[in-house]
C-alpha cells in the first residue's frame, strides 16, 4: 500500500528535529546528485555554526511560519 505525500509529511514532521534535519539533507541531495564538494562542506560548516549558535543560547529560533511571513511581508515592500 502506498503512501501519500500528506502522510509522508505528517510522519516526517513528527521527528525530533535532527532527524527532520538529516532527511531534509538526504532529500535535497537526491535533488541535486554530484554536487560540488566544496560547496557541500561550504553548507556543512554553516548548517554546523548555526546549530552550534542556537544550543549555546547565542540566538532564539522562531516558529517556521513566523520566518515565513517575516519573508513574504519583506517581498511585499
């Protein structure tokens, strides 16, 4: 029995948000195969500093949809 992309995206969305991290990783890299090195290290380091900068407390993350607006409602301007 297959699955639908609305039940793959529900499952999806309830893993604990490094696991959420690692698929979303694993799915834009069956989109792109054979991607630069470089830039692929270049997007580690920076996925590693970010993460590093939110345990430490150096930054608050906010609700996905709140960055979402904040981008649509700088587009609009």
């Amino acid at each position: 029995m297959a699955i639908s992309i609305e039940q793959l995206t529900q499952a999806a969305l309830s893993l604990p948000s490094e696991a959420r991290a690692q698929l979303a990783d694993r799915l834009v890299e069956s989109l792109a195969p054979g991607q630069d090195d470089e830039i692929q290290i270049a997007w580690t380091a920076e996925a590693v500093r970010r993460r590093d900068e939110l345990r430490r407390g150096d930054i608050q993350p906010i609700p996905g949809n709140e960055a979402l607006q904040r981008v649509r409602d700088r587009l609009a301007r």
